[in-house]
C-alpha cells in the first residue's frame, strides 16, 4: 500500500475489481478477490461458505442470468474491513432457475445492495439484497418498469 493509500480506499478498490470482474465475466479475476472461506449470505436465502460453492453459484447464475451491474456507489469503513454498495441489477432471465417461474429472456432492472466483510485485501463475505417481490413482478410481464 502506498502512504496515500489507506485501508478505505483499498478497500474500494477491491470492490470496484470484484464488480467489474463480475460484468465482464471474468470469473477467474472474480474468484481471486474472495477468501477461501468466503460467507456468501444469499438474497432471502441461507448462507453458503466456501470458494468452491461460490463458483458453483456463479455457474448457477451464468445459466439462468445475465446481468450487468450499473450504477454502482461504493463506500469503505476507515479501517476497510466493512463496506457496501449500492447498484442497479440490469439482467436478462435466460434459463429457468430451480423454484422460479420459467424463463422466457424476460429482462428486468432492480435496485440492489450488498454488505462486506474484507479481510487481508479480499471479500470474506458478501450480504446480497434486492426485492425479489418486484423482481417476479418484472419476469411475470406485469409491467417492464425501469427503476
């Protein structure tokens, strides 16, 4: 770290390396900013733990999904071991996912967040949220309302 670096922005920056793995799809780069032991508490779901089953995630997700982060702010504690961010989900529902409705390429845009934990300069763990009620309103048609 550079004396003009401090843990905030470091911790920033290893955020803004995660979301822009994510929307390249590097998932190579993607999993290299995650602790082996990386908690991942998945939106109104439970918690999966460990790299490998994140990889499975993604691989679930690069199925079913296609999407793009936009919008996204992100904020550090002064220690940079907490941090958040704030974005837009632009997506595209490609393949039925286990439990949800089919997909049918139905496009959908929602607001989103995520809480983190870092340790030693990688994500230790990631809190997603965003409104599935609304995400299921955006796939069943009833309307294509851009948040």
């Amino acid at each position: 770290m550079s004396s003009s670096t401090t843990p905030q922005t470091s911790a920033i920056e290893t955020l803004r390396r995660y979301y822009q793995a994510f929307n390249t799809g590097d998932r190579e780069a993607f999993l290299a900013l995650l602790t082996d032991d990386i908690a991942h508490d998945v939106n109104q779901g439970g918690r999966e733990t460990g790299k490998d089953t994140f990889a499975a995630f993604l691989d679930r997700m690069d199925r079913c999904y296609r999407e793009r982060i936009d919008d996204l702010v992100l904020w550090a504690d002064e220690s940079g071991t907490r941090a958040g961010a704030e974005f837009l989900v632009r997506g595209t529902y490609l393949s039925t996912d286990e439990g949800l409705p089919d997909a049918t390429g139905q496009t959908y845009t929602l607001p989103a967040g995520a809480f983190f934990t870092l340790r030693g300069g990688l994500v230790e763990r990631v809190t997603m949220y965003y409104n599935l009620t609304e995400w299921l309103r955006q796939i069943a048609g009833a309307g294509q309302d851009k948040a």
